[in-house]
C-alpha cells in the first residue's frame, strides 16, 4: 500500500510540475505572442480600446490616425484620405487584421510601454504609440491619380539612390474606412466589394503581373552588353516578321512595321524581330540569367506584407531547351514573362543608379510621442543588376527614345532630360493589350523613376500602344516628380 501511495504521489508531482512549466510558458514565454495573436479577440479588443499611433506621408499629412469613439471599443481608426493611400497603409480591422504599412509597422502603433531612459521611467512606465513616417508624397499622389484619370492601371515612382517609393497607386481602389468601421455588417460588406469583381482591395502596384512586352528590352539589351557586346553592332536584317526555328511560326513587328539595324536603332524604334534575333543569339540561359540579376523570380524585400503573386516571373532557362521560339517571345517581354509596375519600376532604377538595384521601401522613419527619432531607414542595395558601363549606354538609348523614338511624340519636355523606354504587350494569343511606359530623370543625375502600366480596356481602340496611354501617365508623373524637387 505504502509503496502505491508513493507511485501515486511521485506522479502528482510530476503533473504537477509539467503544469507549472506550461503555465509559465504560456503566461511569460508566450504571453506577448499569444496577446497579439491573430485570431485572439481579447487581444484585439484590448488593442483598440486604446489609441494607435497615426501613419504619414512623407510631407507631413495624415494618412491614418485613431479617434475617440462613443462605443466599447473607445477609438476608432480613421483614414482621412480614403481610398488614396490603401494600398501603402492597408488597414486595421476588428474582424480581418491588419494590411500594408498597419501590418508592418503593427508593434510601433499598438500602444506599448514606454522605453526606459530614466530611473522616473523606470518608476512610472506608460503607454505610447508612435508615428510612422512614411516615404510617399502626398502631392505626388494626388498627381498620379490625376494622371491615370479615368483608366485602370497603376502607377510607382521611386527614387532609384534610396529605392524610397515617392508615389504607388493603382485604380480601381478601396476605402479602408470601411474595413475599419466598428460595424460589423459594414466590415463585411466592404470585404466582400474589395474582393468581389475588380478586386480593389489588391494592391495592383506590386501584387499584379502582367506582360512587359518591350520595356523588357533594357534587361535584353543588358544582357547583350554584359555577356555578347559583338552584338550590339550586328546589323540585323531589316523586316516585318520573321520564321522561328522549331516551329511553323512567324514572329512580326507591331502593325507590320519594317524594322532593322543595330541595337541603338532597333532599341530606339522598339523593333521586335530585331530584338528576337538578338535574344535567339543570346540564348535562353544568358537571357535567363540577366532577368534573375534585375530581380525577376524573386521575392522584392519591400516592406510591406506580400500577397501571393508578388513575384515578377521568367523562363527557367531549363525551360528554353529545344524552345526557340519561347527565347525569341521571352527576349521581347511576351510568353511567360510577367512584372508588376513597382518591378519596372526598379528594373529602369537600377539602370538610373549606375546598375544597382536598391530595396524598396515605404517607411522613412518611426517617431516617439515626443517626437524623437526611434527608427530611421537606410537605404540598401538590393542586386546588382548590371555593370556602371552597362547602365550607361542604356541611360544613353533610353535618352534617344525620347528625343528620336517611340516615346518622342509623348512631350517630355526638354528640361526633364528624361530617359524613356515604351512597352505594348499582348495579354494572351489575339488579347491586346497592356501598354507600358518607364522613365527616369534627369538622365545625367536621376532622382526619380517611374513605371505605368495600364492593361488595355475595352474602347480604347484596336491596339493602342504603351507611348499613347501609359506614356501621359508616367510623364505628368515624373514631371510632377521634377517640379516638387523629389
């Protein structure tokens, strides 16, 4: 008997200790993570029961902040620009969590302990939230909306030194007020219109592919003049079309143009089957292998929580085996080449900056309550996409779009300086078509680049190139870029 009453309480014990292990894992260990766990409602409760920490642009205007509220939840967030910055602040929701920069920067704005500097603080810690700053300009916002009018389609500009985005839109958009609505029907409602139709509620600038098409030629060119620089003086048989081996195809110029000559000329008219027989020449692998070093089939390290097709996609070079054809379509940014606008974006930034491709990044710095600087972002390279010479002689063919080629009808201004480089990309077999346009200024010191696509619309016309309606687009952007000193 003595001898099972000891078993029995050796094993009491031992209960005993393995509940107290596990009390304290969860209540010290994991209290923090589990507190601010998702799916935890006294947490988010607790949560907008105090006050948030407000987001801004990067001139200073509010872009989210909380307010007192005659309810249970005592604050309510508030976006006072509405739908202009969703994409960049994403929101904060009591039913579906958080998005974008409110995700990100989450543990800055919840109202947490204030840090200890002093023996006071150390005996009177209280709660702070503090503001995030960041690197979008309110002006040059408003003016990318205005640029894109009444189009669908998207719009980034970054500064190609800093990899800082100055501007990131796309329309359609979504109101974030409403999933921040302390109704729970209005909460529900709103998801179901941002997810239903057009989908405003996905952040197109960077969560949305598409086609290139001949923006697509700067990395080509690059890898011509990294790897093969005999063929930047080849002189490439002028015509409309041309046979693809292994194949019965034939691959034409964009309304049966006549094209040919060296790459500056081919580059400067945007000539596809010139572009083709260069990319053949290259080879799948080269032409593969340059698009992985400007950031393609890899996962941009922006700041902000990423959605599932984030990832701007090439051929595997495995893939161009016994595929001519799919060399020739992929050189030209057609087939199975996919980029969203931030992606352009940074590929003709890393042209701007000498052939290194900066991190992307919204957040320019996080301030306390007394508005002391706790975090501030420093730039970071993110790939080198190519050599200084290389980025130099494509900065020169981009300057000669502008002032001898498809992007001289637009209207650049002289003073811009601007480099450009157009794109009219067909969607699918007989789909036309998204129309792109990249740029960057001033092209001896640039500040600034820009990428607009615009997927093509019904009523727009047959085949509307990238020069007619993403160009205005990008343009009235940088232009507005120059003007505001950015």
């Amino acid at each position: 008997m003595q001898t099972r009453i000891r078993v029995l309480g050796a094993f009491l014990i031992a209960c005993f200790a393995v509940l107290f292990v596990q009390l304290n894992n969860l209540q010290v260990r994991q209290a923090n993570a589990l507190a601010h766990a998702p799916g935890n409602p006294i947490g988010k409760i607790s949560a907008v029961t105090k006050p948030r920490g407000p987001l801004l642009s990067s001139d200073g205007v509010m872009l989210a902040y909380s307010k007192p509220s005659n309810d249970a939840y005592k604050y309510l967030r508030v976006y006072p620009q509405g739908a202009l910055f969703e994409q960049l602040t994403g929101y904060d929701s009591l039913i579906y969590g958080t998005s974008g920069a409110e995700s990100t920067y989450n543990s800055y704005l919840v109202a947490h302990s204030s840090p200890v500097r002093t023996l006071k603080d150390l005996l009177s810690s209280h709660l702070v939230t503090d503001t995030v700053v960041t690197t979008v300009n309110y002006k040059l916002q408003l003016a990318a909306v205005s640029a894109l009018g009444s189009y669908r389609g998207s719009v980034v500009a970054i500064d190609p030194k800093t990899g800082a985005i100055l501007a990131m839109y796309s329309s359609p958009s979504f109101d974030p007020n409403l999933l921040a609505s302390h109704s729970a029907k209005t909460q529900r409602l709103g998801w179901l219109s941002g997810n239903s139709g057009s989908q405003p509620l996905l952040p197109r600038t960077y969560a949305q592919n598409y086609p290139p098409g001949s923006t697509f030629k700067i990395v080509t060119s690059a890898a011509v003049l990294d790897h093969k620089p005999s063929l930047a003086t080849k002189v490439i048989p002028t015509e409309t079309s041309i046979p693809l081996p292994q194949s019965n195809l034939r691959l034409r110029n964009y309304a049966g143009e006549a094209c040919g000559g060296a790459m500056l000329e081919l580059f400067t008219v945007s000539c596809d089957t010139g572009y083709a027989t260069l990319g053949m020449a290259l080879g799948g692998p080269t032409l593969a292998g340059e698009a992985n070093r400007f950031g393609f089939n890899r996962n941009p390290p922006l700041d902000l929580p990423p959605p599932p097709e984030v990832v701007a996609t090439f051929p595997t070079a495995a893939s161009f085996a016994q595929n001519q054809p799919g060399v020739a379509y992929s050189s030209i940014g057609q087939q199975n080449v996919r980029a969203s606008a931030l992606q352009m974006a940074m590929v003709a930034g890393a042209i701007a900056n000498g052939g290194i491709m900066m991190t992307p990044h919204v957040m320019e710095q996080i301030r306390d309550a007394n508005g002391h600087v706790v975090k501030k972002y420093k730039p970071l390279p993110w790939l080198r996409a190519t050599s200084a010479a290389t980025a130099a002689q494509i900065t020169s063919m981009m300057v000669n779009v502008v002032h001898a080629g498809t992007a001289a009808g637009i209207g650049f201004a002289p003073s811009d300086h601007a480099a450009a480089k157009t794109g009219t990309a067909q969607n699918g077999p007989g789909q036309c078509c998204t129309n792109w346009l990249v740029t960057f200024a001033p092209s001896s010191d640039p500040s600034i680049a820009v990428a607009a696509v615009v997927p093509f619309q019904t009523g727009l016309g047959s085949a509307p190139q990238g020069a007619t309606i993403a160009g205005p687009i990008a343009m009235k952007v940088l232009e507005a870029a120059l003007r505001l000193h950015l």
